[in-house]
C-alpha cells in the first residue's frame, strides 16, 4: 500500500499501463511529458494530492513520466477501487469528469492541436444522452398532468376488510407509456421536482378518503410516500394542514411513509417538522423497516404509528425460519413501541396465515389487491359492504 521514493525515482513512466493511482502523503512528485523528442514538467503533485487517476478513469495508458523530485511517500490505491466507485456515480457527473480530464491532458501536450472532441464510450453517452432526456421529459410530464395516483388497499387480517390505503405514484409517458416510481422518484429527488410529486400525492390521497367517506360512509388511513429532502421543507407541516382543512379530515387518517435512512436525517428543519407532526397528531409509518439500519433509541422518540415490514422478509415467510424469527421479532417490537403492523408485499394465502399467526395486523400485497385506480378502489370497498351486510 505504502510507497518512499528518494528524490529521482520514478514511479511510473510515460506509456506504462495502469493499475493504479498514488496519494502522495508527503514531498512532491513532478510530471512529465515527452512529445517529438522534447521532455518538459508539466505539473508538480504535493502532499494531499493524486498521481496517476486521469490515465485510470479514461482506460488509457500513462500519459506522464511521474519523478519524485523530493523524498516522497505514497499510498498506492488500485484502479478498481476508484472505477467501482465511478460506475455508480451520476452519469451526467462522470461525463463532467471525462471531459474535464481529456480537456486538462490536451492543455497539458505540447503538441496539441484542435480536435472535435467526441464522447468515446458510447454507452456512457448514451446514458447520459437518456438520462438528461428523463430530467426534461420529467419536467415536462408535471407541467401536462402526465402523473397520477393509484391505490393499494391494506387490509386488516383479521375481518378481510380493506383498513386503508398506500398512494402510488404512476406516469404515463407520452412515448414510452407508465413508468415505474423506481425509474423517477430518484431523478425527480435529485433534479429538485419531488415535492411537485409530493403535492399531488397529498392532495390525491386526501381527495380519495374525502370521497370513500362521503360516498360510502368509509373513514379509511392513507399511506402517502414523502421524501426526506419533503420532510425538510419550511412548509411542509403548513402545506399538509392545509389540505387536512380542505379536505375537513383528521390528521391521524394520515400516516406518512419514510424510509429508515429519511427520519435519521440530522437536518434541523426535519427534527422541527417531526415535532410538529407529533403535536398536530400525525403518525409516520417506516417503510421498508427491517431494510435500514434503525437506532431504535432514536425511532421511540419519533411520532410512529406504524412499522412496514419489507417484502424481503414478509413474502415467503412460511419458507424459511429466519424470515419467520425476524416478523416474530419486529411484530414484539411493535407491540413493545405500540405501533401497528403492515406486512408488505404478500403474494400468497400460507403467508397471509403464518403473518396473522406471528401478530401482523395488516397486510398489504397482490395476494390481496394490486394498486389499482380511485373508481376501482371504490368498487372494491362497495363490493366489500355488500359482503358484509
Ligand atoms: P414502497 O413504498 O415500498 O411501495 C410498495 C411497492 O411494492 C409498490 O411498488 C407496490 O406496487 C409494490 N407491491 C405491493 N404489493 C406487492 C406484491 O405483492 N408483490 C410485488 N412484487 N410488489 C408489490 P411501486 O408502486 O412500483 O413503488 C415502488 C416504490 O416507489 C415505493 O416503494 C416507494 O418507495 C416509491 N414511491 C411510489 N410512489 C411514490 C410517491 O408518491 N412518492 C415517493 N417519494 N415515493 C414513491
Ligand atoms: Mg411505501
Ligand atoms: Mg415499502
């Protein structure tokens, strides 16, 4: 890992191939580049800097000699460490990377000469070209009313009966038809139009359990999905209160749905608004729980009403004693925090059964119900009365 040069060592010379690049911890590393018979220093690398990245993220061979021009010492980091990490950044972000270096290696060669630059990797650009594309269209879509809200009912287990429901969010887009929320809601986060979502998830949701009540008598919960960078809004609270008031609906039919990772969050804002959520009586229901790395200490201080036990765990739990020792563990959690239980994901009767034995109260999957769209909820919520009666 750890490399010392005397002052004229060589580290890597001009046209080496690469399998690494150097942190130079301490002394100062000079580079320099041949071209038609000329050597010049092109750059000089001191502590805290790299030597040798560029050669690496663009897959070419070294395009400096690097000299230590005092005594140095390095730590040598291998090239799949630095691409591993590369592969999952923001395309548009690793393309930024690529033209900047291809542009500060043409500053660097003497004998450079004006060349069109053209993307080399043709899937990275084409990435890029699509991923940009996504950002506009997704722009565009809220503007044309392209999104809209389905409705997953979760049921109680016990009676059958549909309890509430989770808003999905749903896009149809002009070309390529209905996108799935894991293909936008990330690049809707990071472009910023998540609270646009977010808006009409709420108003949506709130406009379904207003019309369940006044067309059949049913007070149901809705599940709504938030953000944490929603969560960290100055109007977040006032916005939802303003529609509860709208819509004349009681805040604890509102459950919101945040990951683990979104109610750690250290942001100041966010801890404001959990605080004012629990005053205003509106429960959080954590998503995917089971997935994250809770600080249970920290979730006991939080407005929770319910826990979502993931798919991972829930679907299939009649197979396997691990899937059923953790339900069995977060249900006693459950009790022990007074929170209710939603089973996610469920596909099957045997789960269904084995769930209500560990303690589930509530289950939600396409053992039961697909989402489904706001005239098929009410169908299925009359269909159930007649049941009954
Ligand atoms: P989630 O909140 O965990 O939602 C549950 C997902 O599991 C939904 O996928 C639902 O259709 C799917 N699901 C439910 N039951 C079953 C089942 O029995 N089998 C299988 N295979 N899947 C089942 P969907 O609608 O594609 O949503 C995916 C994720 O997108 C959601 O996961 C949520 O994290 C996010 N999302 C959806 N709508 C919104 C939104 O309005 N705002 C935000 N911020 N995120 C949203
Ligand atoms: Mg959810
Ligand atoms: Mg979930």
């Amino acid at each position: 890992m750890q490399h010392t040069l005397n002052p004229g060592d060589i580290l890597y010379q001009q046209g080496d191939r690469n399998d690494c690049a150097f942190l130079v911890a301490e002394g100062e590393v000079g580079l320099y580049r041949t071209d038609t018979g000329t050597t010049k220093l092109i750059d000089r690398r001191g502590a805290g800097s790299l030597v040798g990245e560029s050669s690496i993220i663009l897959g070419k061979e070294r395009a400096v000699t690097a000299k230590a021009e005092t005594a140095c010492t390095l730590f040598r980091i291998p090239a799949d460490r630095i691409l591993r990490q590369f592969d999952s950044l923001d395309p548009v972000l690793s393309a930024c990377i690529n033209t900047t270096i291809s542009f500060v290696e043409a500053l660097y060669n003497s004998e450079s000469h004006l060349v069109i630059q053209q993307g080399e990797n043709h899937s990275e650009i084409h990435k890029v070209i699509q991923r940009l594309q996504t950002e506009h269209d997704l722009t565009v879509g809220l503007e044309r009313g392209e999104f809209h809200v389905v409705y997953q009912p979760i049921v109680e287990v016990s009676s059958g009966q549909i309890a509430g429901f989770e808003a999905l969010m749903r896009w149809t887009h002009p070309e390529n038809g209905p996108m799935r929320p894991d293909h936008f809601i990330a690049i809707a986060e990071d472009i910023s139009a998540i609270w646009n979502i977010t808006v009409i998830a709420i108003v949506e949701a709130c406009r379904t359990l207003r019309l369940s009540r006044d067309t059949l008598g049913r007070d149901l919960f809705a599940s709504i999905n938030i953000s944490a960078r929603d969560l960290a809004r100055h109007d977040f609270v006032d916005f939802l209160a303003n529609v509860l008031d709208q819509y004349d609906l009681a805040p604890d039919c509102i459950k919101l749905e945040l990951t683990e990772s979104a109610l750690v969050s250290k942001n100041a804002m966010t801890e404001t608004n959990l605080e004012r959520l629990r005053q205003l009586g509106l429960g959080i229901s954590v998503d995917d729980f089971g997935t994250g790395y809770s600080n249970l200490g920290h979730l006991q201080l939080l407005p929770i009403k319910t826990l979502k036990i993931d798919k991972s765990f829930a679907d299939g739990v009649h197979a396997s004693n691990t899937a059923k020792g953790i339900v069995r563990m977060l249900v006693a959690l459950g009790n022990e925090l007074n929170v209710d239980i939603v089973a996610e994901g469920i596909e099957s009767a045997i789960d269904v059964s084995v769930l209500e034995a560990l303690g589930c109260r509530y289950v939600q999957g396409f053992f039961f119900f697909k989402p489904m769209a706001q005239d098929d909820l009410l169908k299925a919520l009359t269909q159930q009365a007649a049941e009954v009666a």
